[in-house]
C-alpha cells in the first residue's frame, strides 16, 4: 500500500506539470509520452518509477530493500525534476 501510495504522489505531481485538472483522466502512457517530449531521461524514471512502486511492489507484494531503494530513488528523481521544470517555468 505505501509504494502505491508513493506512486501517487509522483503521479500528482506530473499531472500538476501538465496542469491537469482532477477530473481530466489520462493513462498511464499519455504521461510517459508526453515527459519523454519534455527530457527522455525522466520519462525512463517515471516509467521505472511506475513499474518497481505500482506493479512490483503494490501488485505483486515484492518487498525487497534494493527494489524499494530504487524505486524511491527514482521517484525522488521524478519529482525533483518536476520541481525544478516548474521553477524554470
């Protein structure tokens, strides 16, 4: 539950980058299309982000303090990029 929920606050604030409003539905691929126009590399730490955090460890119950580490990792990355891409904004 808490890796989907870290998956979440990623996802909250990619869709605050692309000023999403909360009632406007997009999947998960329009997301990765769209950052992979705006820098390749986040788009690859989104969707790494997304498979260890929402598939591996929110569906499949892996519990592993590497994939865990990495995951977050690239979550921070994500977010911090968003972050920064906004400030620049």
């Amino acid at each position: 539950m808490a890796a989907r929920t870290a998956f979440k606050g990623v996802l909250i604030a990619v869709r605050a980058l692309f000023e999403l409003k909360s009632r406007e539905k997009r999947n998960i691929w329009w997301y990765e299309e769209h950052l992979e126009l705006l820098d390749k590399s986040v788009s690859v730490s989104f969707e790494t982000t997304r498979l260890l955090l929402y598939d591996a460890m929110g569906r499949r119950g892996i519990t592993s303090v590497e994939i865990a580490s990495l995951a977050f990792q690239n979550a921070d990355e994500v977010v911090q990029w968003v972050e920064n891409h906004t400030a620049d904004c």
